[in-house]
C-alpha cells in the first residue's frame, strides 16, 4: 500500500511540475494559516469598531449639518442620509486577502444625493470639496480615537478566552482615505498589527445617474452588466467609483481556480508587502499593483479558453503572457474611466522580470520528466524584491 502510494507521488511529481508548483505557492504563501473561526473573529471585530466610529461620526449633528450645507450647493434633490452606511470592500471582502486578514478597506457614506448625472460630474470636477470634507471625516475619526478608547475594543463573548482585538493608533490621511491600525491580540498573546483603510464617499441609488455612469464610463462590457446588477456606486474624491461591482465579479462570478491564480500571482510579483516599498521611493515608473493584476485577471476570466480544468498552469502563463503585453501605464486596460480628465503615463519598471518569470514557469512546464523539490525549484523572491535589490546596488 506505502509502496504504490509513493510510486502514484513519484508519477504526480514527474508529470505536472508546474502544478505542483503553484498549488505550493497557494499552500505556503497565500492561504491563511489560521482556522475559520478565527478569521471570523477578526473581521466581527474590525466590523463592529468601524461602524461605531461611523455612528459617532454621522450622529454628530453639527458635523453633519456642515458637511450637508457642502453637498446640497451642488445638487438640486434631496440630500439624505445613507441606510447603510459601511461597505467593505478590497482584497479581504474579494476573498483574495493572502497570508493573514492584516489589511480592511471599507467606504463610509456619508449622504445620498438625488442629483442628476451632470451635477455629479460637475461636483466631480471641483473635487476640493470633496476633499475638503475628507479632511473633516479624518480629523473627526483621529479625535474620536484620542478620547473614546472603549468604543475601539472588541472582545470574545465567552469570558474566558483571552482573544481581543483593539485600536492602536491613528497613521495618516492618504489621499481621501484615513489609516487605522488595529492589534488583535490570539488566546496565546500572539500580537498582529491590523491596517483599515477608511474613505467618506457619497452614496449613488439613483438608477438614471447609475445607468449614465455605465454607459460612460464601463469599458468591459460584463463590467457593465454586473455594475447594473449590483444598481448603485460612489463618488469618492474626484471619480464615480464601482468598488461594490469588483467585489462582486471577484468573490462570486470569478471560479475558485481563477482567484487562486489572483494570490498567486499577487505573491509572486509583489511578495508580501514588497511593491509597497518599492511605491515608497516615488519613482516615476511603475510596478504592477494589485488592482492592475486583478484587471487583467477580470478579462482573462471572461475570455478563458479552459473554464473549468483543474489545472492552474495554463490559466496563469495565459495571464502572465497578457501582463506583459503592456509597456506603459497609458496603454494598459482598464474595467471603467477613472479621473476622465487625465491619463499619466507612465513605464513598467518590473516588465522585463515579468518576462524572466513567465519564461521560467514556461520552462517548468515542459520538464514534465524531471523531479520536483519546492525548496529547490522555487522563485526565492518575488520580482518586487529582486528589483528593489537592483537599487541598491
């Protein structure tokens, strides 16, 4: 029985060398390490805190009344509160977090507007305003942190675990978003620092200016569809944003195989954490960052030749092959316009290691005779890494 287990390995070993390869990449260096249960803890908790700091924030009736007076110069309908107002959105709701759930974004509304599709341009193209309220939120959030620590700690219900999750520390404002950290504290004390990324947005329902934004703005048509069954989006800062409808296409019209292919590649391009460094130094050119990854992923998705097979090698070279096509940020596709007034351009720093790892996958799929050893076979950084070593240098 051992001997025919080991020869049936041996066989698997010799004949799919890539997909072993990347279903240990998924193992290793993607998929949680921790159980269930406690990934749910993790996200009741950041949950239950983000909206008590939204529900101070929008039961404050001064700072409401201020920030309303703003919006209703722009807009001829009524201007009233979100129903719901926290909506998580990122790689954590999309169900393709790697690692560890270390990273929330969620959107806030702040209003609903019933204004037509040209008001909502026009208060997009005078974007101070909008900034200038972003401003208000982050400073109201960074003052509630300060002074009501208690409203920023979760507990587990039973008394006897040693499991919490709280506040740390208010980073910055970036862009129109505010940064938190958090740290979840396990039952063994093991500490973990938690980021939520939390941006003030205006809430669109109205399904004349919502089909306007589609017809517009969606460049993929399946985007387009999808936009129009989710049936409302945001304006966050100086763009109509469509956040809800990538969740959507990414959680649940994407297969499970698809979205592993995502982690994979998020990792073995930007490693854990590498591009954020490489962004950092503010050069010019540019790495490719996850959204990037992720918009190809969403067009291979809905072009894919081999829908349905088990095996991930195809998928990914296909999708590698279309990444590197692309020399320049301006010649890269995108699902919907952002920021319809200007298109930067901008050079793929990492283009020619992209290159240099597809052809590697490549070359391992066609050793389909040879042995296979993870630690011996594996890329030992990602090309995020690699090329930030080069500057050194």
């Amino acid at each position: 029985m051992g001997n025919r287990f080991v020869k049936e390995r041996q066989k698997m070993t010799e004949g799919n060398k890539v997909e072993l390869y990347l279903k240990d990449v998924f193992e290793r260096e993607c998929a949680y390490k921790i159980e269930q249960e406690e990934v749910e803890f993790i996200q009741t908790g950041i949950e239950t805190i983000v909206q008590r700091i939204a529900d101070k924030i929008l039961d404050n009736n001064t700072l409401q009344g201020s920030m309303k007076v703003k919006f209703e110069k722009y807009f001829t309908g009524i201007v009233k509160r979100s129903p719901k107002n926290v909506f998580g959105v990122g790689s954590f709701y999309e169900g393709t977090r790697n690692n560890f759930p270390d990273e929330f974004d969620f959107i806030l509304t702040l209003f609903c507007c019933e204004g037509t599709f040209e008001e909502y341009k026009q208060f997009l193209l005078e974007a101070s305003v909008f900034n200038t309220v972003s401003d208000t939120f982050s400073q109201k959030v960074k003052e509630l942190s300060e002074v009501d620590t208690n409203a920023l700690i979760y507990t587990a219900s039973d008394p006897k675990s040693q499991r919490k999750l709280y506040f740390s520390e208010y980073l910055r404002q970036h862009g129109p978003a505010t940064w938190l950290r958090f740290i979840y504290e396990s039952e063994s004390n093991r500490k973990k620092e938690i980021d939520v990324d939390y941006v003030a947005a205006l809430h669109i329902t109205n399904r004349d200016v919502l089909n306007r934004v589609v017809n517009e703005l969606c460049v993929l048509t399946e985007f387009a569809q999808e936009t129009l069954s989710v049936g409302t989006c945001f304006c966050i800062g100086a763009n109509f944003s469509l956040t809800q409808t990538e969740v959507r296409i990414m959680r649940t019209i994407l297969s499970e195989n698809h979205r592993k292919i995502y982690r994979i590649l998020k990792y073995l391009i930007n490693g854990h954490g590498d591009v954020d460094k490489l962004n950092n130094l503010g050069r010019f050119d540019k790495p490719y960052s996850s959204y990037m990854i992720k918009t190809v992923m969403i067009y291979h998705h809905y072009n894919c030749k081999t829908l349905g097979s088990v095996n991930l090698g195809p998928c990914i070279l296909d999708v590698l092959d279309d990444l590197c096509r692309y020399e320049n940020t301006s010649e890269f596709p995108s699902l919907y316009k952002v920021d319809y007034r200007t298109k930067i351009r901008c050079d793929l720093c990492l283009l020619t290691s992209l290159r240099s790892l597809t052809d590697y996958l490549r070359s391992m799929e066609r050793l389909s005779g040879s042995s296979y050893d993870y630690e011996r076979d594996k890329i030992k950084e990602s090309i995020s890494k690699k090329y930030l070593d080069t500057l050194d240098k």
